[in-house]
C-alpha cells in the first residue's frame, strides 16, 4: 500500500536489532487518520468474508484493532499477557517468543469471549518471526473457532514468520513488506 510505504519511508526509524521503530503514527503516539485509512484497505482485501470478532494482542494491536473494528463492526478481542503462574481453566493460553523483547510469556483470552462459531480476523501490527501470530492461531483453534485470516500492518518478509504462517494455511494480507532494511534504505516487495 503506498501510502503506508510512504509513511515508513518518511517517518519509519531503523533501529540497531533489525527492529523498525513507527512510533510517531503506530506504537507509541498513533495518526489515528492515518490507521482508519488502513482500516479500510483491510476491509476492501476481506469484503466478503464473514467475520464476527477480531484478535489482537495487548499492548500495541488493541488501538489499531478498535479502528479496524469500526469499519467491519465486531468485536474487538485482545489476547492478554499473563503474569500470573496459575492459568485458570476458564481460559484458552498458548506461548509466545518476543522477538522484541527477546522473552517468552502465556497468552490467555476467555473461554466466554472465542467460541466455536466465531469467524475471527487477526490484525497486528507487525510480523516478524511469526511467534505472536502463531499464538493467536493457537488460541483459535482451541476454541474451535474459525480463522478467517490475518490483517497486519508491516510484515518484516526478510524474516520467517510470514512464509510460516501461511504454510499453515492462514490467509495473511500484510499492507507493506518489507524486502531488507538498513540504516539508510528500506525497500518494499510489491
Ligand atoms: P513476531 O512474533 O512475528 O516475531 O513479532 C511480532 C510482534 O513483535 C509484533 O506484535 C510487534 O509488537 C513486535 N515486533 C517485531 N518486529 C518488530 C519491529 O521491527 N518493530 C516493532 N516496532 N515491533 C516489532
């Protein structure tokens, strides 16, 4: 999308890690304009499909999922960090690897909010190694739930979540994809 390729080329910040920083429009003050735009492009690529809920994982996809939610009105479910050692069996958990944070932690949504008969699009904002994504997908299977697809906003390619996930089968529609970045150059594959 070049409008999002614009943004990062403009305003996107290389940081030493490999690690992308897009804090002045997603991760830490959001153009909340700028990601309703977004939204929409996310509803034009699943018009069609049938979808009941949409995932995300705290802390950074919640604000973005609420605005993708506003163009396909559901319901926004967010995948919580857990902190506790206990995991209480009135929810779904699965395992994640930050590749940001280079640690692990449990996920866990309600039993009551991912039922079998829900139709579930993932948004986030970032795929890298595909651990967060594969987390989610974990906890929708365990619920019986269906996986409509993935809606992220830049897929890190160079990186081998994206492949992974959709060797898995999950329909991934990523707005911008990355090929390679260094401190001077970011390219996109089209
Ligand atoms: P994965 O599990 O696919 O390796 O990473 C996904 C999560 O890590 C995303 O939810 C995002 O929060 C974070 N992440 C991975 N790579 C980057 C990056 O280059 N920049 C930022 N800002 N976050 C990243």
């Amino acid at each position: 999308m070049k409008l999002l390729e614009d943004r990062i080329l403009k305003d996107g910040i290389v940081r030493e890690g490999n690690v992308l920083k897009v804090d002045s429009f997603v991760n830490h003050q959001i153009d909340v304009d700028f990601i309703a735009e977004l939204a929409k492009e996310f509803k034009r690529l699943y018009e069609g499909e049938e979808i009941t809920k949409i995932l995300t994982i705290e802390a950074s996809g919640i604000g973005i999922a609420c605005i993708v939610a506003q163009e396909f009105h559901v319901p926004v479910l967010f995948a919580k960090k857990n902190k506790t050692i206990n995991i209480a069996n009135d929810v779904y958990t699965s395992k994640v690897e930050s590749f940001t944070h280079k640690r692990s932690y449990d996920i866990i949504v309600s039993k009551d909010f991912l039922k079998p008969e829900d139709k579930v699009l993932i948004i986030d904002d970032f795929l890298a190694m595909g651990s967060a994504m594969q987390g989610l997908i974990s906890l929708i299977r365990d619920a019986g739930a269906t996986i409509v697809g993935a809606g992220i906003i830049i897929e890190k390619a160079y990186q081998q979540g994206g492949q992974m996930i959709r060797d898995m089968g999950v329909r991934v529609e990523s707005l911008a994809r990355i090929k390679s970045m260094d401190n001077n150059t970011i390219e996109f594959i089209h």
